[in-house]
C-alpha cells in the first residue's frame, strides 16, 4: 500500500510534500476516531519494549531523529505511528529562515536524501512554549539544540546555554547538535578543546538544576577513529549522558545516484549510511567498554537495520529517512522484530 503512495508523493519536490503530509496529519487529528485507528494500526504495546537509558523510561526503543519535525508541530500526530520518543529540533536561540530552496533532494537509486536546510527553525520560544502546551501523555521528548547561522563559533557556547534554558523544563534529554555540515563553520565545534569547553559549561549548568536533563551529543560519521578516541574521552570527562551516532555525511562514496545529485551540497542520509553509522556506534561501545548509552541513527530501512545497531552497542534507535522510504509500518516492524528476537 505505502509504494503506492510514495510513488504519488515523490512526484513532488520532497520539502513541498513534507509540509502537505504534515497538514493532512494535523487535520486527521481532528477527525473523532482517527487517532486511534492509527494507534491501533501501528503503535506496538507491550512492556518487554520499555527500556530505561540514561535515567529515562522509554515506552519502545524505536524514536523519530530530529529534523522531521524541528518545531514541535506535529508530536501528538507523529506519536500515533507508535514511536517510543521524538527528538525536535534542531532550534536556536533566534528564528531563521535556513538555506534557499531548492535544500532537499531525493536520492531513489540510492534510497537516500540530501538535505542543506541550515536549521531552519521559529526559535526557541515559540518551540518551548508549543511544548508547555503539549498532552505528552508519557511520551518522551528530546531537544536537539544548535547556534544561530550568524553566530560566530566564539559566542556559541552562549546560543547553546539560551536553548538550553528556554527548553529545560519541556523537554526530557538535550541533544548538543555540532555535526550538520548545513551550518558554515558549525563542524568546527567538534574538535576537542571547542566540544570539551563547550559540553562542560552545558553539564555546568545542568548541574546547578534542582533535577539535571540528560545531555547527548550528536556526532557525524565522518569522524575519524582517533577523532571518536577523542569523543570517548569528552563524553566521560565532561559526564554528559551520551551520544547520538550519527548525523548526515558530507561523504559522496560508492552512490548509484546520477552525478548531478551527488553534486549537490549538503548532508546525506539515508542507505548509504547503514553500515558507516553501525561501525561507529560498535567502534564507541567497545572502546568506551560500554560506558555510555549510545542513540544508533542512520541508514535503518528495515528490522535488521535495526537489530544491527541494537547488537552493536545502541542502546535506542531512531528514524528518519527510512520512515519516508519505507513508511510508517516500519515502526511497527522495527518493535515486532524486536519482540521476536527476544
């Protein structure tokens, strides 16, 4: 049923059918009875799915990454597909138009997407308060947090400390978003010293809560092992909660894509990420001795894509670009896969 849609839907250019989708999604929700049907089509309920990471309890180890919903728009409608938490974002501190359109291309030969949106968000304050004003019904939320395009990286740490803020009391776990390769000089952030100062003054300030947030870091796959050596050490030594693995790639290797896709700028997701982003989080897990919980994203189209990361050392996955490609069935498959391997 679905590859009959997505052959409709992908005959639009991929932002435009986005914000059509999620409007039909906002007035389903209005519709008595709606909800539930799809609650009970797709949403998989049943204890052996809960897992608790990093002092949270998840309903299922299945979430949405950020970038779907970077607004909190659309968290009641997104949970009726059965997701065990959704992360919005990326915000900052100010709104920001992102990048020109076209930013987003689809890449079907190679089941992927480019994307240079340049953190196109309402800021902070409008997604907190949406938040505030959000029936969670027990589900949780992350924030995934960056800086303004016109910040410079000197004054980051302070467009990261006013997300930080403006969320703390709405979301569940932070997300430090220094990876996306749509942000000039945002990658530059991951180097040690930058990233240590930086996580250290978020966890500073975490610490001076009454109840502290979990914090996670998002990294991208094109780290070297020396580079997630690095990673390793930060995470323990600035005692932030975890890390997200991993974000887009500015890499272009072995695609099936005609070349004037594979030209275009920006971060690809997608298939092409499957196994770069699973030897990551394996390459964390063993190296760090299982220190940290580790959020496996990337290249997940199907249950085994799933079940790879989850035995390679994740400890929660999430979806993105495999939702679009695959549906929303692949939650659904993903916790039932789950369930059957015991």
């Amino acid at each position: 049923m679905y590859r009959l849609v997505k052959s409709i839907l992908f005959r639009f250019a991929p932002e435009e059918i986005h914000h059509f989708v999620t409007s039909v999604l906002k007035r389903g929700e209005l519709v008595p009875g709606i909800a539930k049907l799809l609650k009970t089509n797709f949403a998989v309920n049943d204890t052996r799915l809960e897992r608790t990471v990093f002092g949270l309890k998840f309903k299922n180890p299945v979430g949405l990454a950020a970038g779907f919903d970077k607004n909190g728009e659309w968290i009641r409608e997104l949970s009726n597909f059965g997701f065990g938490f959704i992360e919005i974002g990326t915000v900052t501190p100010l709104p920001q138009p992102g990048n020109e359109k076209p930013r987003m291309f689809r890449l079907p030969d190679d089941s992927a997407l480019i994307n240079r949106m340049g953190f196109n968000n309402q800021g902070v304050e409008v997604a907190a308060l949406r938040l505030k004003l959000l029936k969670r019904d027990g589900l949780i939320i992350g924030g995934n947090i960056g800086k303004n395009k016109l910040t410079p990286n000197e004054n980051a740490t302070s467009d990261y400390i006013k997300c930080f803020d403006a969320l703390f009391d709405v979301v569940d776990y932070f997300v430090v978003n220094v990876s996306s390769p749509n942000t000039p000089g945002l990658r530059e952030l991951q180097e040690k010293e930058p990233l240590k100062n930086l996580l250290k003054t978020l966890q500073e300030r975490n610490e001076e809560r009454t109840a502290s947030k979990p914090i996670l870091l998002k990294i991208a796959p094109d780290l070297t092992d020396a580079q997630l050596d690095d990673i390793v050490e930060i995470v323990q030594e600035t005692k932030i909660a975890g890390v997200i693995a991993t974000n887009t790639t500015i890499s272009r290797e072995n695609l099936a894509s005609p070349e004037y896709l594979k030209k275009e700028t920006g971060g690809l997701s997608g298939k092409p990420l499957t196994k770069r982003s699973t030897e990551m989080i394996r390459y964390l897990s063993e190296r760090s001795n299982k220190a940290f919980p580790i959020i496996g994203v990337g290249g997940i189209h199907s249950p085994e894509d799933a079940i790879e990361k989850l035995e390679a050392g994740a400890s929660l996955v999430q979806i993105y670009t495999g939702f679009i490609y695959e549906g929303p069935g692949l939650v659904k498959r993903i916790n039932q896969a789950i369930l059957a391997a015991g």
